[in-house]
C-alpha cells in the first residue's frame, strides 16, 4: 500500500513500515506558464497530491515583497512542503523525482550512469534548448497576446536555430525511443510545456516536420495522462490534485 492520503497530510509506507509523513505540497504559480508545468507533470507522473496555489503574473504578483521573499528572483513557480521550501522548476522536479523515487515512473533513471544520461539531456534543455524554445515563445505569442506586434524575423531566426537542436535531437531519437534511454524521464519531460507553445501557439509547427523519430516521440510524451492531466488544469482551472 503505497499512499494513504488522509485530509491534511499523506503517509508514506513501504509494506507496514511507516516511512515518512509529508505536507500536501503547494505549488506557486500558473498553471498556464511553462515553469509551473514541468513541476506540475513531475508531481502528476509521481502520485503526489498537490494544491495549485495561483499566481497571477498579468498583474505582477510575482513582484510582490512577500512573493519574493520566497522567490527571490520574482518568478514561478516555487514549492512548500511542510517546512520544506525550493524554487527552480527542474530542481523542485528533480527533488520530487529523487524523494518519490519507488513511486510511479523512474523519473531519474536506475544507476547512476542512467540518471548522468538524464542530467546531461536536462542540461541540454535548460541551457540549449529552452533559451532558444523561450525566443519563439516570446517573439510570435507572447508579445502578440499582450497586444504587441509579433516580432517575425526574430521568432524566425530562432525557429532556424531550433531546427538545429532538432535535427540532434532526431538522430538521438533514432537510437532510443526516449532522450535518455527507452524510459521517460525528467530529460523529456521538462521538454513538453516550452515545446507545446512552440508547435500549438506559434505557427511553428514545421520546426517537426522530416523529423519522424522526433514526432514520434514527442506523440508519445504528449499522450502521457500524467500530461493530459497538466492541460486539465490549464482548461478547467482547477487548483488541487488528489490521486
Ligand atoms: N529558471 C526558472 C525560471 C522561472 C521563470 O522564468 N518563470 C516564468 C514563468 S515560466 C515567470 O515567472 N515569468 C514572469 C517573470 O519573470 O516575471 C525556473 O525554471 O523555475
């Protein structure tokens, strides 16, 4: 018996052995932005109950003082459980997936040369490819949802560089059925919020096109129910998950 969720806290145990008792954690933020997303989908794919505790970043209130007292860089999303506080979306990803390691997929890989694939695949997301995945998003949605113009050539430039990481990214995906291996892990679900906005949003869609390890792929990731469940909440607005 895995989870024994109870009103206000969860009991962990292993057989009949009483491992450890958490918070219901409470995650900052919007379910809509990218950040929030990979954290939310880590704790879905985990089994781990949450609160959706919104943010609105319309209105800046990721600038308020006592917003960022918790955050101090003024961004979403960050996390409370129990005494626990983190922000940063891969390492609050990163925690639940090494703290709910024995629970639901193995996030993190099996050994450590798995988890090292995961990290290095990771990296290549936080730093290659969503700077660049974040240009598109900023330049051709962005800018013209807040009643700016689209800013073409640079969503296009970016959208070429893109293409790049994708062509890297399709001979991968032709060794193995995920980045990191032939189990989903962190390395691709941090890849899913950034990449939806890209293909639904920006009319980039084509950055896929003749790539047919890569479409498979991402067909798969975004069929996860654990995925379904994020754009649940981006639709119907709710604000906690009870397994
Ligand atoms: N590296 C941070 C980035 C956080 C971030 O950029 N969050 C965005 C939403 S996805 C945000 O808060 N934007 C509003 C702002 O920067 O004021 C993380 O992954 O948590």
């Amino acid at each position: 018996m895995p989870w024994v969720p109870t009103s206000r806290c969860i009991l962990i145990t292993r057989g009949a052995e009483l491992d450890q008792i958490a918070m219901v954690v409470k995650v900052y933020g919007e379910a809509r932005a990218v950040c929030p997303q990979r954290v939310i989908h880590c704790l879905v794919e985990k089994g781990v109950p949450f609160e959706l505790v919104h943010v609105e970043l319309d209105s800046m209130e990721q600038k308020r003082p006592e917003f960022m007292e918790k955050q101090p860089f003024g961004q979403v999303p960050y996390v409370v459980d129990g005494e626990f506080e983190l922000f940063e979306s891969r390492a609050i990803a990163r925690y639940y997936a090494s703290k709910y390691a024995d629970y639901g997929p193995s996030l993190l890989g099996r050994t450590v040369e798995e988890r090292a694939k995961v990290e290095q695949w990771m990296d290549v997301e936080a730093m290659n490819y969503n700077p660049v995945a974040f240009s598109i998003v900023w330049n051709a949605f962005i800018l013209p949802a807040r009643g700016l113009a689209r800013k073409e050539e640079k969503a296009a430039a970016a959208a070429r560089k893109l293409e790049a990481i994708l062509e890297v990214y399709e001979k991968q995906l032709a060794k193995s059925r995920y980045l990191a291996g032939d189990e989903f892990t962190l390395a691709d679900l941090t890849h899913i919020p950034a990449t939806r906005y890209v293909v639904e949003n920006c009319d980039m869609a084509h950055v896929m096109e003749g790539k047919q390890h890569l479409k498979a792929w991402w067909d798969n990731i975004t069929a996860r129910p654990g995925w379904k469940k994020v754009m649940e909440f981006v639709e119907t607005g709710a604000n906690k998950h009870q397994p």
